[in-house]
C-alpha cells in the first residue's frame, strides 16, 4: 500500500539482481506468501509500486505486508526447490495449499522399519521424512479390496508388535500358523528375506502387476518341474488372484507405457485436481487433492499440485501429461529429470491416446468435485452457520431443514424433463429425489416446464408429513424463471429463490424473489476472513444443489433419448415404418423382448408380412447365421 511504499523504497534498493526466494510477513511476523523469482528485486518491486498488478487475492495480501526477508539462490532450479520447503514448512495463508478429502484414505507402507508393516492410514503423516511410503488416496470401498488382495497373497505382519526389539519375547500369532504372515517374530525370517516380499508389495501397490505374474508364474514352473505340487499348488492361487485384479485395470493405452496424466476441474468455490497413473498402458493408481478456487489460472495449481507430488526418484515417471500448460514447464522438467536421474518430459497432448487420457483425469476430477461440494467436507457447525446465512439471504423465517432445487432438461421437443432433488440439513436426501416428464404443452418453453413441475410438486403437499414440506425451494434460472412460479409459492407459503451462473456455467448467486441479486462468485471489496468463509460456504452448497439437479434432470432426459434413437432403429428396417413399429413394439412390449423373438414369433404378430418379420429377425440375428 502507498503507507508501506516509502519505509520499503530503501531496503528494494539493496536488493540483488538475482535469482531467490522472499517471504512476506505481516504484523506479527508470521509469514504470509512465500514466491520465487529469477530476479528478486523487480519481483519485488511489482508488489510495491503505486499500482500493483495482480487480482482480488494480491491486493489483499499487499496491503498485509509489513515486512519481508529474501534469500538469494545460485540458480532459478535452486529457488524452486527452496520455494517449495519453504511453502511446507510455514503453510502461509496466501499461497494455494492442496488438501485431502478426509474420506480418501491411504495405504501406508512404514519401510524405516526393519520389519514394515502394511496398514490403512487417513493421512500423510510426518514419517514419511524418514522412508515411509504411501499410496493412494483410494476410495474406501477399495482400500479394503487392495488390503485383502495384498494380505491373501503375501504373508505380511499385520501385529504391534515392535520388531526385532520383541523377537522370540511372544509366541507367534495365529496368522502365522496358518500361512498369512512369515512370522519375523521368530526370528527365522531376515530382514533380507521380508524385504524381497516387501519388494513384489510396492510393485503391487504401483500396479506393476504383469511384472508379478510373469514371476510367480516362473516360480510355478520352477515348483512344478521339482515335483513340489504342493508349493506350485499355492503360487498358483496367488498368480490367479493377480490376474483377476490386472484384468479390472482399465486400458487406456493399448501401446502400453508408463506416464501419468495430470487434470483439474473448478467450480468458483473449489478446485479438485488429479493425477491418473498409468504403467504399461493400464491404469494402475489415482491421486487426489482439492484447494480452495481462488481465481488464479488454471497453470498455477496444476503446478503447485505437480510440485507436490513427486518427491522421491522412485515416484517419477518418464513422462506427465498435463491438461493446461503451467509457467515453469521447462523449470519443473529440469528439477524432475534431475531428481530421477534420467529425463522426464511434460506435455500437453493435443489428440490421440495420450490425449483422451488426460480428458478421461478431467472426468475424474470433476466428478471427486461433484462428490466433495455435494458432502461438503464441512462440519455440522460450518453447515449450520451456512443455512442460517442462506435463509437469511432469501428471507426464510425459520431453520431451513429441507431444501429443494428444481431444474428443466430439454433436447428438442420430444425430451422435456424436470428434476427434484432434495438436501436435508445441507446433504443430499436421494430417496425424495423425484422426475417429471413434462407433458402439459408442446414445444420448448423453459418457464412453463418450470410452472407445471412446481404445480405438480405442490399437489403433493397436503398428502405429506410436515418433513416433506420444503422449508426453501431453488429454481435453476434467472428472474423469468422466479416469475413463473413466483404466486404459487406465495400461495403456498414457502420461500423462493433463483440460482444463477456466470457465462462459464458456474454457479454465480442468488436471484431473489423481490428481483434482487445476491453476488457469491466474487469477493467484496473489505471482505474479512470470516465474511469469505461464510461466503463460499454458502457458494458451495448451492453449486451441490445446482449441480445435483441438472445431474438429475439430464439423467431422466438422456435416459428417454436413449429409448426414442433405439425406438427409430427399428424403422431402418426394410419394411418397417412408424406404424409397424408401434405395432411390434405393442406385441413384445420392449425393444429388448423384440430383438429375442424367434422367427416363428415374429411370423404369428397379425398384419405383419412374412418378409418383414424375416428383415426384422435377420436385423437382430445377423451374427448368428
């Protein structure tokens, strides 16, 4: 700010022409921003002049700044890798930082012991610093799947047990008798002999699972030509089980290869981003993080999330894919190539298989964003100060408990369908979820759909309990579409709101009901820490609501595109018509049951030639004659 110019007009003076790093710190010292810079006093200096470049999150962190400390570094290499310490190490508040969704759980593999263990963890604690490895985060349903896969096949310790201090002190547990651990706790089992067990469980946990069938099937062999039934008949089982997992892997690459595919989605108030690992061309592991939208580009966190993921040599891969180009590209290709040893090179694909990759991590990304704004991550105390604030935005008198956002879904005249979801408490209730099929007119008329959805709604009122009575109802739209039901609503009693998006589609505010406009997508000029967490709290959940119900909507409608395009299939049948499909379709009742009936069948339907039901079963039956 101009107050703070003059006491810094001094200190940029001496500051070097040089590669480095600065810190920002506010008034109590703590630090605020930490940046890297090939020359530190001009990036400095941009902070500091009359008009200082940069967007809402900038100015803000400008007019924080009392005091700053730089280090200067042999090269811009150097000052990236310092810059990204440094942000670990202080968290400061001005910087993007990633985060977990809490219900991503890891598997943690503690190698820093003699004998490490294999165990679920729902975080990534500060052992990793001393050789501990994790993988994921996984969902949990498949978490569980990959610990009992792991456990069946390796005989891991899964005990407290502290290893070699307790050796031979206990006597072993049940699961070594019965085949599931090796049992370290003897102490006839070395380090080295568990260590090459632990060897095949980070190639498992990496996906590398060709390379592990391919050697337990030598081993088979080998324990077959011995004469040792008995040990092949075990590797056997193991080598089975690995091929059932290697066969759920999806092929995204039929030309095999390893690489990872890098992407982000955002939808104003967070963003999901995700990498997709891919080893010999199948996709082997996930990883996802989240981090608070803040209005940078989209390059910047796609880079901080690159810079956060690749910390040991062994985690590289020689390529990574990117869905955006990132400012350092060439930077962060020199720090990866020199800490694996060997290149790595980033790309952006353009098309092919490399491509549809990093569209299939954007898919992916987007839908964890969907899942993450629809539970919210939030505690129940944050969720109830973000329903408090949203009632009294729309002028709700009371708590409101039940929420409902409708949306209309078209595709030409014949697919018109509307959508009812329902958030209880600020979470999605999906068995009240409803659809309609709009059926009161004809044509595409947004406003009326929107009439007869809310007039069919409230035709249920007086048959229900007092928990099904929306407390607030959301429309998807503007003014127009608050008008259209506008009286309704007032007869009804029940408060009324429009949901509105920017013209990136992204959830923008609310349209109030007095026409009035409540703007959520952009900061306030003075808006504090506590009016911007209670802001995109109430952003967040009417992005869930508004996504949710275009989600729903378009089910239904996709649902009935899907029936009318195979419904007209049948006409491009020689002699078949509209008349003649409605006709096979009145005696067989599905299109399902028409494509299984036998030609005798289709011969005995009354006013249908004999030629036409032989077209109709050799369109159907073709690959069997």
């Amino acid at each position: 700010s101009s107050e703070q110019q003059p006491s810094f007009a001094f200190r940029l003076n001496l500051v070097p022409e040089e590669p480095g790093v600065y810190l920002m710190k506010d008034n109590t010292g703590s630090v605020i921003y930490v940046g890297k810079a090939l020359s530190l006093r001009s990036r400095l200096s941009s902070y500091f002049t009359a008009k200082p470049d940069g967007n809402a999150k900038v100015q803000a962190m400008i007019k924080r700044i009392a005091d700053f400390e730089i280090i200067v570094c042999s090269t811009e290499l150097e000052a990236l890798i310092l810059e990204a310490n440094l942000i670990k190490e202080h968290k400061p508040h001005y910087n993007i930082l990633l985060r977990d969704d809490k219900e991503y759980p890891y598997i943690r593999v503690t190698l820093q012991d003699a004998f490490p263990k294999v165990e679920k963890s729902f975080h990534v604690e500060d052992d990793v610093k001393e050789g501990a490895r994790y993988f994921g985060p996984w969902l949990s349903g498949d978490i569980s799947r990959a610990l009992d896969a792991l456990q069946s096949i390796y005989p891991l310790r899964t005990c407290k047990r502290d290893l070699p201090r307790d050796i031979g002190k206990k006597r072993p547990c049940l699961n070594y008798y019965i085949g599931r651990c090796l049992g370290p706790c003897t102490g006839d089992v070395s380090e080295e002999e568990y260590g090459k067990m632990l060897a095949d469980v980070i190639r498992f946990l990496e996906g590398r699972y060709s390379e592990l069938t391919k050697n337990l099937k030598t081993e088979m062999e080998a324990a077959s030509d011995a004469l040792d039934f008995e040990r092949a008949a075990i590797i056997r089982e193991k080598w089975l089980a690995l091929r059932r997992l290697e066969e759920k892997q999806h092929i995204v690459d039929p030309q095999g290869g390893d690489y990872d595919a890098l992407a982000m989605e955002r939808n104003g108030s967070d963003i999901s981003l995700q990498k997709l690992e891919v080893r010999g061309g199948r996709v082997t592991g996930r990883v996802y993080r989240f981090a608070e939208d803040t209005g940078e580009a989209d390059g910047n966190y796609l880079e901080v999330f690159l810079r956060s993921l690749y910390e040991r040599a062994d985690s590289i891969p020689p390529l990574i894919l990117l869905s955006t180009p990132i400012d350092n590209q060439e930077l962060v290709a020199e720090y990866l190539s020199e800490l694996r040893g060997s290149k790595v090179s980033l790309r952006v694909p353009q098309r092919g298989t490399k491509k549809a990759t990093v569209d299939l991590a954007s898919k992916n990304a987007g839908w964890s964003l969907m899942r993450h704004t629809l539970m919210g991550g939030k505690s129940a105390q944050d969720l109830e100060l973000t329903l408090r604030t949203i009632a009294e935005y729309t002028g709700c008198k009371g708590y409101p408990q039940r929420i409902e956002a409708y949306d209309i879904s078209s595709s030409g005249a014949e697919e018109r369908t509307g959508a009812l979801v329902v958030f209880r408490d600020g979470r999605p209730e999906r068995r009240s979820y409803r659809h309609f099929t709009i059926k009161s007119f004809e044509g595409i008329d947004d406003y009326r759909a929107m009439r007869e959805l809310t007039e069919r709604r409230l035709r249920y009122l007086q048959d229900e309990n007092v928990d099904s009575r929306p407390d607030i109802i959301f429309v998807d739209g503007g003014q127009g579409h608050i008008n259209a039901v506008k009286d309704l609503l007032d007869d009804a009693g029940i408060t009324l709101a429009g949901i509105v998006k920017d013209n990136r589609h992204r959830t923008r505010g609310l349209v109030l009901s007095s026409g009035d406009i409540i703007e959520l997508s952009q900061a306030p000029e003075g808006e504090d820490a506590d009016e911007r967490a209670t802001r995109l709290g109430v952003l967040r959940l009417l992005t869930a609501l508004q996504d949710e119900a275009h989600r729903f909507a378009n089910r239904l409608r996709n649902q009935q595109e899907k029936k009318r395009r195979m419904q007209y299939q049948i006409e491009s049948i020689p002699g078949v018509g509209p008349a003649r499909r409605k006709l096979l379709l009145k005696e067989f009742g599905s299109i399902k049951k028409l494509s299984e009936a036998g030609l005798e069948e289709l011969k005995a339907v009354k006013g249908l030639p004999e030629e036409v039901a032989e077209a109709v079963y050799l369109h159907y039956h073709r690959e069997g004659i």
